[in-house]
C-alpha cells in the first residue's frame, strides 16, 4: 500500500526536501563520544499534502526513535523561556479559568516544567504523561496534586478525564497525526466543557525562512496554521482560537469539542496556496543558505578564527548535520548543566558550558535560536568575551542570498573537499 496523509488519508503527496542521512535523535544525551557517532540515522523525505497542507516525513520509522530519561529537551534554563512559560501559564489560567477542584492533563509534559508551574500559579490538580519525565527534578509544594505518568499517551490512558488537556511541543513527533487527534476526542465524549490546547512549532515561517535546522529526523509531521486547523475540525473539534507565541515561532491551537461539522472560522485557516508557493521554493533556499554559511566557516577557520555554536539542542544537531562540521566548530555550548559532557548525536561533538569558552575564545558564535541573543551576549560579557554573534533566523529578510549555482564551491571557498560539505 502507498503512503498517504496521516492527517487527511489523501494521496496527492509533493516530495520537496530530502536529506539521505540524519541522526535519528537530536535531544538523545551521549556518555561517550563513540555512542553518538554510533546512533542510528535516518532519512528526512518531506512531503506536502495538496489536499490539507499537512507536511510529513513520510521516511520516518518510529522504530529509530528512543524517547527516555536520558532525554533532555528542556529550555527551562533559560529566563527568557521560564518568562514565556509564566506568560503562558497564566494567560491559559485566565482564558479557561483554571483553579483548586479542577484538573489539567499534559500529553508529552517533558520534565514538567509548564504542568508543575500551572498547578502552583492556579491550584489545580495535574496529570502528566511523558516517558523522559524525571521525578527527582521537580522540587514544588504542587508536586502533591500532580500525578506523573512515565509513558506515552495511547488508548490504555483513555480513562483519565481532566477539564484541560493541553499538549505541547509533542504532535510533531507523532506520525499517526489523525489517529492521535481521535483519540484524545473519543476520550472527551460530548464534555463541550472541557478545553483543548496545544502548542507547536509553526512551520510557515520555517518554510519562509529557509529555516533548515528546524526541519529534523525527530520531528516527523510539521504543521501551519491551516493544516492544524484542519486536522482539529476533521477529528470533531470546534475552534475556540488560533495564534502564533514566542516571536512567531510557536503556533496555539484552542478547541473543544464540536457537536456537529464546523466550518472554518479563522482568516489565517486559508493558507493552502501560500503554503504551497513556500513549498517549492524551500529546497532551493536551503541550498543557498547553506551554501553561505559554508562560505563564511571556511573564512573563518582559514583566517585562523575559533568558532562556537549556542544550542545543542535539536536546531544545532541539524545545523552541525547540514553543514557537516567536524574539527572546524571548536565549542558546542548549552545552558543546560544537564549536558555537559555529554555528546552530541551523529557528530559526536562534546557539550560544553559557557564557562568553557574563557579557554576557548571564539571569534564567531552561531546563536541556534534567535530569541536567546540578547541573554547569551550578557553571559558572554559577564565572561569577559565580545565575539561576534551571528542568530540563525531572519536572514532571509535581511539578506540577499546569491543563487547556489554562481558560486563555484571550491573557488568560492577555498577549503578543501573534505573540510566541510553542504
Ligand atoms: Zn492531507
């Protein structure tokens, strides 16, 4: 049988971006440089779903995948994240009045860090499912009220009610999209009470960029506002709203459940042509953008410069991937105490903290996520460092990248074949 939508079951797929080999895991943590090198890949086959915009691996074996402790996804490190997380929370407390004698459910809680703080800014009562959640790292007086489960969400969970089911940053490692979404409807019966939230990268502005470190093996479906909006209503869901959070990066979904057909109620729901238009441009400026960023390492590294990447999560596996850096990055650093000297899947890079760096001294710092610039440029400056940072993001608007074809790569770069390859 032929591959078809997991979000609608149609069959008119466009491929447009393909990666043969890809670590399998981005936020998997290593003991040893040899494990990660060992970890499996796998193939990144994206493909666009004419009928309802839906983007998926359509390469991804689940079976490749090894979600546990030694899971680390967490950005509560950082106070520019724990602030959103608050902003959020609280104005989640607000739109669905939560409060003492009601209960919220996370699908996918990770670490539990928006559960834990949504239960002590509210006082509800929490349930909370995730394989990787870490029970010695929640110190709360909430901690009392909230029940962890470490496992996945699936039909052996279908009894547990709650007024407020939210899920973040988990749809998009799920393959079976449409099968998922029923389930959780099915757990809800006609209870049109009981509110649906879910938050997830938002891949419109991924396809806009050219943002290839977001496009990676663990994520297997990516979604814009349109083909999410889809999917909720074709699975029994009304939409209650639809938004994008955290500088455009992340898209919100609220919904309960529908008595009936519903129809689109949202402007940004009709994106199916301009999602398409994004789609067939997005291999080409990937190439392009790559094909710079080699250009401007190999300058660096022959004029003798150090270089470092901020983020070791799953954007800077994918960017170490694509550009495939090896001895030229000097320093893989993260806030995350948690990783430090750990290593990195398919590069087998050690993860350093920002201490490191006083040693290192790099020139040019690839910042993963735009968002973090200013507070990384204070840590580095309480250092005593002032290197150049480059945020990856934005470029898009800001540049004008040259055609991949005008630059003959040799020529253009200087650097041996084997130095880097894009
Ligand atoms: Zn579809």
């Amino acid at each position: 049988m032929s591959f078809v939508c997991q979000a609608c079951g149609g069959s008119d797929l466009k491929p447009f971006y393909r990666v043969p080999r890809v670590p399998a895991h981005s936020c998997l943590m290593f003991d040893t440089r040899r494990e990660a090198l060992a970890f499996p890949r796998g193939e990144l086959d994206i493909v666009f779903c004419r009928g309802c915009g839906f983007i998926q691996n359509r390469a991804f074996d689940a079976s490749l995948t090894r979600y546990s402790a030694a899971y680390e996804e967490t950005q509560a490190y950082s106070p520019r994240f724990l602030e959103f997380l608050r902003e959020l929370c609280d104005d989640q407390i607000a739109r669905f009045g939560l409060g003492p004698g009601r209960t919220a459910l996370e699908i996918g809680c990770g670490k539990g860090e928006f559960l834990v703080m949504l239960c002590e800014r509210s006082g509800c009562r929490g349930i909370g499912l995730d394989p990787s959640y870490r029970p010695e790292r929640t110190r709360s007086e909430a901690a009392s009220r909230i029940e962890f489960i470490r496992d996945f969400y699936g039909p052996r969970y279908a009894h547990l009610q709650a007024d407020y089911i939210c899920c973040r940053h988990t749809l998009e490692h799920i393959g079976p999209v449409r099968e998922f979404m029923r389930l959780i409807r099915s757990t809800i019966g006609d209870r049109r009470e009981v509110a649906v939230s879910f938050e997830l990268p938002d891949t419109e502005r991924v396809l806009e960029e050219g943002a290839f470190w977001d496009v990676y093996y663990e994520h297997c479906s990516y979604f814009t506002r349109g083909s999410l909006a889809r999917l909720f209503r074709a699975t029994g869901f009304e939409l209650l709203d639809l938004y994008k959070v955290y500088d455009g990066q992340y898209l919100i979904i609220e919904a309960r459940a529908a008595a009936g057909p519903t129809e689109a109620a949202f402007a940004a729901e009709d994106d199916l042509e301009r999602i398409e238009a994004l789609v067939e441009r997005f291999a080409d400026r990937v190439a392009r953008y790559t094909e710079m960023l080699a250009r401007e390492v190999c300058a660096h590294k022959q004029a003798g410069g150090r270089l470092a990447i901020w983020g070791s999560g799953s954007k800077g596996v994918s960017f170490i991937s694509a550009l495939g850096l090896g001895e030229e990055l000097d320093a893989v650093v993260d806030i995350n105490p948690h990783k430090h000297g750990k290593f990195l899947a398919g590069s087998g890079h050690e993860i350093v903290g920002p201490g490191a760096l006083q040693q290192i001294r790099p020139e040019l710092v690839y910042v993963m996520n735009p968002i973090y610039t200013e507070e990384i440029r204070r840590i580095l400056e309480e250092l005593g460092l002032r290197p150049r940072l480059v945020p990856l993001a934005g470029l898009d608007d800001a540049r004008d990248l040259p055609a991949a074809t005008a630059i003959p790569r040799a020529a253009a770069t200087g650097c041996d074949a084997g130095t880097l390859r894009t």
